[in-house]
C-alpha cells in the first residue's frame, strides 16, 4: 500500500515564513558564524558544538554518563540513571524521534519500553555536533538530534610520530572504578591504525538521601579497530569496529529505579546488553570543487535477559557532500542521501519470531545563497521514503505501507555588523512510524490510515560576540526562539517506551514553544558560561504535555587556570525548575533541582604528558531524578548522590 502525506496547513505556514524571510525581518542565531573562531584542542579533546560554539575537554568533566557531557548544552538533557537507560532528549522530544549517529551510523532503534537505545561511551569521543531542533533538510527527525564521532589514529598522531599509546585509569568513591588503554600507529607512509580498550566496574550507588540505588552492579567493556589509509592527499578510506557491552545484575525494569522495584519485590537478574558496529568510510576532499564524506555500515544491537534476545539490525549507508560554486552570487551546495534496511526480531531458545523490517530512505539538497557579504539565504528540499513491515501475532493483525513526501526549508542569515547577526528559519518535518519494539511480543492492533509524523520547526533569534568590551576580554551572547509544529504523532509511550500493549494510531497534534539562550564571558584567566531554555509541548486535543517534557531549566558554568601552577578548576551548576504536567490523563509533579558539580585539573609541566583530575559530583547530595526520566507517583528514578571521582591520564 502506498501512500503520500503533506500537511497543507504546514505548505501555508513555510510560505508566509519564507515570505517575511526574503523581507529580512526574521533572525536566528547558528553555530556557523564562529566557525572561525575554533581554537586547537588538546591530543584528548572533545569538540562540542550547539547553536553557540563550546569548546570542552571530557576529561575535565570525568564524563561516565551521557548526562554529564550533555545535560548543560541548552534545550538537550539525558534521561535515565542507569547506563542502560540513558536517553537523549531535545526540546522534550525523547531518543526515538531524534536523529542520533555515532560516526555517521544510526542509533534509530526501539529496543525496550523499560531499557534505553543509546550505547555510547563518552571517553572514546572526538566530537559532538549538537541540532537542536530540525533546522535543515540535512537533519531527520521531529526535534534534531545529535552526531558523536569518535577519535582515529590521524586525530592523535603528532606529524612526526609514528606510534603513540594512553592509558587512563579512574576511581569513583560512588561507585565504580575503571581504566582504558589506547595505541595508534602510523604503519606506513599511507596506513594508520587505532586500538581502543576501555573497561568500567560498577557498583549499586547511593542517592542524595543514603538510600542504596539496587540493580547497579555490573561490568561495561568497548572495544575499537580502526584502519586507515591515506590513498593520496585528497582521499581517505577508514574500516572499523567496534563492539560494546553492558553486562550486570539489573532489573528488568530499570528505567523505574530502585525504590519501585524493591517495593514490588522485584528480583535482579543478569543483563546483557550489546552494541556491535561495523563501517566502513571515504573522504574526498577536493578544496571548493568536492568535499565528500560516505560510509556503508551495518550496526547491530542486541538485549539479551535469560535466554531470551532482542536483535535490532541496521544496514545502511550515508553521503555527505559540499562544493561551492563562485560567481557573482557564491553558492554553497550541500547535497547527498542516506538509508537503511532495518529488522527486528525476538529470539526464544533459538527460535525467531516477531520479525519486522523497515526500510529508509531521503535524498536532500540545500544551497547557501550569498545573496550579498551581510546577507545569505539557504532554501533546501529534502525526499523521503519510509516503508514500515510490522505483524502482532497476538491480535493477527499487521501493517504493510509506504510513505513519501517532499520537505522543504527556508533559512536566512544577516550580517547586521560585525558583532550582531540576525538568521530565520523554517524547515518542514516527515518521519514514518518506527518499528514495534525489539524485545517484546505483545498485542498490538495497526491503524490502516496510519499517517506519517509531519510539521514545521520555525526559529528566529540573534547572535552577538565582540572583543574587549566593558572590561572583558570577550563576550557573547546568542537567543533562539522556536515553535515546533508536529502533526499527526504517533506516541512512542503507547506502542514502546512503558506500554507496549497497544494500537498504531495517530494520536493527534502537538505544538512546542520555547527558547533558547547562551551569554559566554572571557576575563584574562577565567571563562564563564551561562546558559537557559524553556520547552513546553501542548496537544491541540487534550491540552497534555509530551511525557518527557523537561521544562525551564539553567546552567552556569565557570573555569578559570592558575597558569603558574599548571591547574585549571571547573564549577557547573544545573537547575531545572518543578514543573506541574498533566499526561494519560494523570497529574505528575516533577519536583525541581539544583546540582553542583566542581572538577580541578593539574597537566604538571614537568611531565606533560601526564593529567590528574579530581573532582565531585553533586556537592551538596541533592536528591534528584531528570525531567527526562521516566516519572509518575510510584516512580523516581533517582541518581547518584556526592560521588568523589580522580583519575589520571598518561600518554607516552
């Protein structure tokens, strides 16, 4: 059965906002315009970038959860305070309806209502390029998503060195203890290699209170090859695998934490849940004329309770690519395609069932106009195809249907002077209904008419930066402002994430309204950080919220380095405010918090090759769980309480 969707009402509204674009009165604020103004990081140095430019070391963080890398860029926050539950959220739009790649692979899965869908191991990253919201027909998804990429031996080799090792060990006192160890070579002329080994202990830890959180105790292994060969100046191929493992005494709902489980006398048992990737990219690199990246990939997750197995399999393929064309007007054409076959299927002592494919498809191409030097417009236009298999042997009933459509965006850019500028945008959403979950069969009934989700993502804002200004060295300053319209969604809680016993249906419109903002400080030795969002959904039937809305919350951050001592101190603070939902139908109050983190770094002169950090989490052992977790009157997922962490680094 095929089948095309496009929102009418969706058309009107990207032609009345293109319309006000071309007369300049719209802004919006985009990590682009201080491209340039990157510094180099150091050989472990993580990247990360979200609407404004953050330049950020994971080390200094001692990042062992997603939530400590993310959770103080605005509009992103990390659900889950278990490894295995730990889910991204943007703008209160959870994993499964994000864009989420680990080296340009999908992590588009759903795998467990009481389990996340996300294995990634933050020590291990190079970069993180973070959307939020769908501001380009380059991005899927209903709210943005997130691109991690790993480090490979050409990122870690000094020019003239053929061969250099790191090993790291780390110590929590709450609780968990652990190490990784790295060797990259250049082999030949042409050829490098990376290994990669990194293995963490994990104990049940204590919250803000003294409780113990149970079903904690585990083991978490990532394992990494990679194999590059440098063809000539211009083109590269790179092989790798890699293989991640989360294995420990949990229980089976763990995303409910350990006060619900022990009060329903709910026993742990031995989890094993696995991430094995295998990809394969080249890189073209032509100057203005070609800037190519593609890469074929198959990616696999699997939980494994008992003996009983969930599998997930991706096999895809993904090109990326940009020219620039001069002229009178200069054109930058961004251009490429991406898709994957996907099957799901349930494993019972060796037999297969519950099997469901689907198949991915989008071909895109957006142009950058520089319409003058202060003013740029980048219209896009994106093709999609999704076609979705499912079957519940429960009811009998199935689903077998393909959606297509076109989406369009719309951006702009002004150059007010040179420390303002101005952007808009407006980029149209489509994406088809997600697979039934992996690690379950239970009854499901299918809505024949099922629609895909689609919508438009509107922002405007303004960006500011200027140097020695009111005494500082430098500030900044950026402001995005957002309305996300979402028609016809399909609510991941009542086919997966909590409730899986239910049917495919539309379950109407949704609207998103917020703001984002970041103001950035620089005075001689000492960096500040300040950041806040707000983000509240409403259906247009009943009035809830998206289950996991997380609200208003804040972040400051401050660091300053004692140079003469070779040490630099960190403090984060994050604040997220109660906030009163209505959701099913129920009342749910998701009581506020205030978390204080603080980390010093010493990098000795003496020897510098070697790093110590030490640092404590949650200073004042708050008690509290993340707007994102799952939450109700039965169900706190609390996190860990004051956790002293050091740990050290050599590189030889």
């Amino acid at each position: 059965m095929i089948s095309t969707y496009s929102s009418p009402l969706a058309r009107t509204h990207v032609a009345i906002v293109i319309s006000t674009l071309l007369t300049g009165f719209s802004f919006n604020a985009t990590a682009a315009d201080t491209t340039d103004k990157i510094e180099k990081i150091e050989v472990w140095g993580t990247t990360i970038t979200n609407g404004s430019l953050l330049q950020d070391d994971i080390e200094k963080r001692q990042a062992d959860h997603l939530s400590d890398l993310l959770r103080d860029q605005a509009g992103i926050d990390v659900g889950g305070s278990h490894s295995m539950v730990q889910g991204i959220n943007i703008r209160g739009v959870d994993e499964l309806d994000l864009n989420i790649t680990v080296d340009g692979v999908t992590q588009n899965n759903n795998m467990f209502h009481h389990s996340g869908n996300l294995l990634i191991n933050a020590d291990i990253l190079k970069a993180v390029d973070i959307n939020v919201g769908t501001n380009s027909v380059l991005t899927g998804g209903l709210s943005g998503g997130v691109a991690f990429e790993t480090k490979d031996a050409a990122d870690l080799l000094d020019p003239q060195q053929d061969f250099g090792a790191r090993v790291h060990a780390d110590y929590s006192t709450n609780d968990s203890v652990g190490g990784s160890a790295t060797v990259y070579a250049q082999l030949t002329d042409s050829i490098d290699a990376l290994g990669y080994l990194t293995y963490t202990d994990r104990h049940n830890f204590d919250d803000g209170d003294g409780n113990e959180v149970q079903g904690n105790e585990g083991e978490i292994t990532n394992g990494i090859v990679k194999l590059g060969w440098d063809v000539d100046d211009n083109s590269r191929f790179e092989l790798s695998y890699d293989k991640y493992t989360d294995q420990g005494d949990y229980y089976i709902k763990t995303n409910f934490g350990s006060n619900y489980n022990e009060n329903n006398q709910l026993e742990t048992q031995e989890i094993e849940y696995t991430r094995t990737t295998v990809s394969l990219a080249y890189e073209l690199d032509l100057g203005d004329m070609l800037n190519l990246r593609t890469s074929l990939y198959q990616n696999e997750l699997s939980y494994m309770p008992t003996d009983t197995e969930g599998q997930s399999t991706h096999t895809g393929y993904t090109v990326l690519a940009e020219s620039v064309v001069q002229g009178n007007v200069v054109h930058t054409l961004r251009y490429g395609a991406e898709g994957y076959e996907q099957t799901s299927k349930l494993i019972e002592q060796g037999i297969t069932s519950n099997e469901e494919t689907a198949d991915s498809h989008a071909i895109y191409l957006e142009d950058e106009i520089a319409v003058t030097n202060k003013l740029s417009v980048t219209p896009g236009i994106r093709y999609n195809h999704y076609k979705a298999d499912m079957f519940s042997p429960g009811t009998g009933d199935s689903l077998d249907k393909t959606w297509t459509d076109f989406t369009f965006g719309l951006a702009t850019k002004y150059l007010v002077n040179d420390q303002w500028t101005v952007t808009a945008g407006a980029t149209e959403l489509f994406k088809g209904s997600g697979l039934r979950e992996t690690y379950t069969d239970y009854d499901t009934t299918f809505d024949q008419d099922l629609k895909a989700e689609t919508g438009v993502n509107y922002t405007v804002g303004a960006a500011y930066q200027q140097y020695n200004v009111f005494g500082l060295d430098r500030i900044g300053f950026s402001v995005d402002v957002f309305r996300t319209e979402i028609n016809d969604y399909i609510d991941n809680w009542s086919v997966g994430k909590g409730n899986p016993v239910g049917e495919y249906v539309n379950s109407g419109d949704y609207v998103i309204k917020g703001v984002e903002s970041t103001l950035t400080m620089r005075k001689d030795d000492l960096n500040a950080r300040l950041t806040y969002s707000s983000s509240n959904s409403e259906s247009q039937e009943t009035g809830e919220v998206l289950r996991y809305e997380v609200g208003d919350s804040l972040s400051l951050g401050l660091a300053y380095e004692f140079t003469e001592y070779d040490v630099n101190v960190n403090w984060t603070t994050l604040v997220t405010l109660s906030d009163d939902v209505v959701y099913g139908g129920a009342d749910i109050n998701k009581k506020g918090f205030d978390v204080h983190n603080i980390s010093a770094q010493w990098l000795p002169a003496s020897a510098p090759d070697l790093t110590l950090t030490f640092g404590i989490e949650n200073l004042l052992d708050e008690q509290y769980y993340s707007h994102a977790s799952y939450t109700s009157d039965t169900v706190q997922d609390y996190e860990s309480g004051r956790n002293f962490k050091i740990s050290a680094s050599y590189i030889f």
